[in-house]
C-alpha cells in the first residue's frame, strides 16, 4: 500500500512539473491569497519545477538553523498554551519531531489552525507537501503524525531548500489505552517492536518509526532535556542516548586555495617556470589558478548544507581572500610553511605537493573532508554520506579510468599521478587500481595518511618538492590515500549524487546551471577549469548562476 501511494504520488508531481511555469504561478497565486496578505515575508518562487510560496531568510543561512527555528516557534506556542510536549529522535535529517500526548490533540490542532494555516505553511499528506489551509488541516485533524515545514529562499535568487525540514508533531499514546482500544491489536502488529503487555501497560506507544525504539517503557521515559539550538527543551531518557549508529566524532573540512590574479604570486610564479624539465603544458595552465569567487560561494554551500562539519581549514601560500573573516572561530587559513616538513622546497605551484602535506595541519581532526575550491555541496548532506558510524570513509569512484601504461609527460597530470599511485598500491596488496575517483568532497582518515608517509616517506618527500605537476609526482588524498583506506579496510565504496561543470563548453554549462538551479537534486558539483575558452560566456553563466543558488552570505564573509 505504502508503496503504491508512493508511486502516485511520484506520478502526480511529475505531471505537475510539466505544466508550464506561467500557468503553475497563476493558478498558486489564486489559490493562495489569503496566505499572501497574512504571512510576512512570502513571495511566489519555484523549487524543483513547481511553484511553491517560499519564505524570505535573513542573514547567513544552514539547513540545521531551519529546523531548529521551526522547533522554537512552535514548542513556544505549546509552552504559551498550556500543552505538554518532549522532544523527540526524528528519523529524518535536519528535521525535528515533537512529541505530543494524544489526550491533547484537539488543543494542538486549534494551535495550529491560529498560528499556522493560511500563513505558507506546508502539509504533508499522501500527495506530498501542500499548503496548509484550514480546510486541509480539519481533514487531516484525526493523523497520528502532522508533519509541517515551508520553502525558504534567500534574499534574492531561487528557493534554496523545501519544507522536508521542519517538524514533525506526534501524538503519542499510553500503552495501556492502547490495549484498550477495538483496534489496539491491529495497532501494535503494525509496530517495528514486540512487547509484553506488562511492559506496554506503562509504556509509551509511538505513532511513527524513530530511531530508538516506537515502545518506551518506564525506565526509558523518564524526564529529561535535551538544548537544540541553545534552547533548553524537555524529552524522555530515551531520546538522549548515543546510539551505536550515531556519528558524534569531530569532522573538520580542509580547502586548498590560491588567488591566481594576485600579481605578486603571479610573478614568484613566473619566475620559477622554465626549469628546464619537460611538463605537460596543463601543469603550468592558468586556468588552474584562475580565481572565480569559487571559494566564497563553496563555503556557503558548506554553512547552508553541512552544518556538522566542525572547523575549516583554509591552506594558501601567504595569500587570504578579502572577504574572508579571519575571526571567526571556526576559520583557519594555513600557510604552506605551517605544514611543509622541508619549507625549503617551497614555493610550490603543484596541487600534488601541497596536498602531499595536509595531514600536517595541526589540530585537524581524525575525520576530515578535502575540497578544491571548485567544490560545492548542492543540498543538505549528513555526515553518513561521508562516513560510517565506525569511522570507515565511503568512497566516491568515477566511471572514468586514468589508463594503463607507464606514466609519462603526455599523460594528464592527474592520470600520471593515479598511474602512479596504482604502481604502488599494486606492489604493496597485489591488486591494480584503475579507476578514478570523483571530483567531490573527499573523506580523509588523518592516521590513513600518517601511516602511508611512514611506509612510503620518498613518495611523500618527492611529491613536496615537486614545483610544477610532473609525470613522478602522486595524488596523495584524492587516491592514494583512498585505495590504501580500502584495501585495509579503513574505507568502502559510497554514492554521492554528482555531476561536473567543464567550463571549456560555454553551451553545456549554460544547461547544467540551468538544471541544477531547477532540480537542486545533487549532492555535489564541480565547476572546473582546466582550459581557457575563447570567450568569457561560461564565467558569466557561472558567476550569475553562483548568485542565484547560494544567496545568502555565509557567516565566514567580512
């Protein structure tokens, strides 16, 4: 049954998105006028092909603030009403559920029908989210789970996130009602639980799957509190617990960055280019310094969809962003020399060499994630897309191979590199690489790489000192360091929904901006630029584009 709603509901909103755009916003505008006069801050937008009221935010914006507003709103008005309340676990992520007795349905639903219809708020029912009206919620009064949420958009640009992230309020029942009701058997077969009827005699029955436990017994559901987004809220013993699938170890993100248009780089550069060793000409390309703001706007994207992530490492040759807050708390920008154990062969110009070094960075966590600035997060991401609850990494492969063959000066540099990473991870576990990994962020285990540099310290060495990409060097985080995770067991095979901006192809990011600002249904993005173009079209497709879909400034900008 379950799955048959859910095909047509799939079916529904696929017809949806094919009615053109012009006749979606009339006929929202219509239907939701009174939600226009008397909810602040709406404006009719679009989010994943359909028009939908969205909610203006303002100031720097993640996911996780959302859902936590949602939850203070809403346990305020219970709290002004009398209605008690705990907070409960939520199944979902970047969503909170409240935990409300059964007893108390009828004043929970008026609290609504005053405070939340008509205003551009979304119910979900078996058609997906539709605007709560008063009309809709009297339909749905009897629901044992009323799950609530709005779109919200920036300040200007496009809608950034849907209302799977806000709340879901439940109504739970004693179990010795339970018992007592004409359907109480078919009620408890449909739990995920079984329990002696001593045990559901006082205990407290779920309305909904979570991840604890839809039974809670007397022990379980003893007073406590829980602090979500500095607020204080009640909830059952049962709900603090740290569950064996939780992850709560610390995970850092470490960025390397260089501002290729500042003139004094430029000439250090220059200066050391003409050595007199042969390199293929992509390792010297300017493009793969060319600066497009890319790091402002991937910060944001890791403020607005990655709230776990705890500090940011920021790793450049003396060089810092103007815009940047160097301040602020959870910011660190790292100079090569912090981090390089012979600063002699500095300066480098090679994303290899520095990379080889930054596991050094002191302070970083165990568990960290490694972005090019070209890397953008596209929607709310959780930690377990990057890692399993026991710290092994989950691992992104490309369907691209880098070759067979000796590595040679004709090879890209990045195949050189994997070719040679292949080479040793061949030798070392009898098993040939052949695969790429894809352009996303990058779980790192920091001993992973403290290990390899202790087998391996002339690849490590060599690879530092190497100025430009050359056919000898290896890439250290983005594959060597994965395959040997893998094959000790340190790391598996993940999925992470991804897809790649060539900006050498003015026409094909033009329709992939388009489509990602459209569908917002990507994990991950890359915007790379390993060739110039003839014109500057694609930056000026990219620069608006970057604008629309990540408005808001992040809390790390000046």
């Amino acid at each position: 049954m379950t799955s048959t709603s859910s095909l047509l509901r799939r079916i529904r909103t696929a017809a949806r998105r094919r009615v053109p755009a012009g006749i979606q916003t009339a006929l929202l505008r219509g239907a939701a006028g009174s939600h226009l006069r008397k909810g602040a801050g709406l404006r009719l937008s679009s989010y994943q092909r359909i028009a939908v009221l969205a909610r203006t935010w303002k100031g720097p914006f993640s996911v996780q603030d959302l859902a936590d507003s949602h939850l203070e709103r809403f346990t305020s008005l219970l709290r002004e009403a009398g209605i008690d309340y705990f907070v409960a676990r939520s199944g979902n992520a970047y969503h909170h559920a409240v935990g409300i007795p059964a007893r108390q349905r009828t004043e929970t639903v008026a609290l609504l029908e005053e405070h939340y219809t008509d205003r551009g708020y979304y119910l979900r029912n078996r058609n997906g989210y539709v605007l709560l009206s008063r009309n809709r919620l009297r339909k749905g009064r009897d629901a044992d789970v009323l799950r609530i949420g709005e779109y919200t958009a920036g300040a200007h640009g496009s809608v950034v996130t849907g209302p799977a992230h806000g709340l879901s309020i439940e109504f739970w029942e004693e179990g010795s009602r339970v018992l007592k009701e004409p359907d109480g058997d078919s009620r408890l077969a449909e739990l995920r639980v079984v329990a002696p009827e001593s045990v559901l005699r006082e205990s407290l029955v779920a309305p909904q799957l979570n991840p604890v436990c839809e039974v809670l017994p007397a022990e379980a559901r003893k007073p406590a509190t829980v602090t979500v987004g500095g607020a204080t809220h009640p909830t059952l013993e049962a709900f603090t617990w740290d569950l064996a699938t939780d992850i709560d170890f610390p995970i850092d993100a470490v960025y390397t960055w260089v501002d290729g248009d500042d003139e004094e780089w430029a000439a250090k550069r220059n200066r050391y280019l003409g050595g007199g060793t042969e390199l293929n000409p992509d390792s010297v390309s300017r493009a793969r310094y060319t600066s497009r703001d890319e790091l402002r706007y991937s910060l944001r994207s890791l403020e607005m969809f990655a709230p776990f992530i705890r500090n940011i490492y920021i790793v450049t040759d003396g060089q810092c962003p103007s815009w940047l807050r160097t301040d602020h708390p959870r910011v660190c920008v790292v100079d090569h020399k912090e981090i390089f154990d012979d600063p002699s062969v500095l300066p480098v110009f090679n994303s290899h060499a520095i990379e080889s070094q930054l596991h050094h960075i002191p302070g970083l966590a165990e568990h960290y994630l490694y972005l090019n600035d070209d890397v953008l997060l596209g929607r709310p991401v959780t930690a377990d897309k990057f890692f399993h609850p026991n710290g092994i990494a989950k691992l992104n492969p490309s369907t691209y191979r880098f070759g067979l063959g000796p590595p040679s000066v004709e090879d890209q540099p990045v195949d050189a590199a994997a070719k040679q990473n292949s080479l040793l991870i061949g030798e070392r576990f009898g098993k040939v690489p052949t695969t790429k990994f894809k352009h996303t962020p990058i779980p790192q285990r920091r001993s992973v790489l403290e290990e390899l540099e202790r087998e391996y310290p002339q690849v490590f060495a060599a690879t530092a000192a190497s100025r430009f990409r050359h056919p000898g060097d290896h890439s250290i985080p983005s594959s060597l360091h994965n395959y040997h995770a893998l094959l000790t067991g340190r790391a598996v095979m993940g999925r992470l929904r991804y897809t790649y901006l060539n900006m050498a192809d003015a026409e094909a990011v033009r329709k992939r901006t388009r489509e990602l600002l459209a569908n917002r249904n990507h994990d991950s993005f890359c915007v790379n630029d390993t060739t110039t173009p003839g014109d500057d079209t694609s930056a000026r497709l990219v620069d608006a584009f970057f604008r629309d879909f990540f408005p808001s400034p992040s809390s790390f900008e000046k």
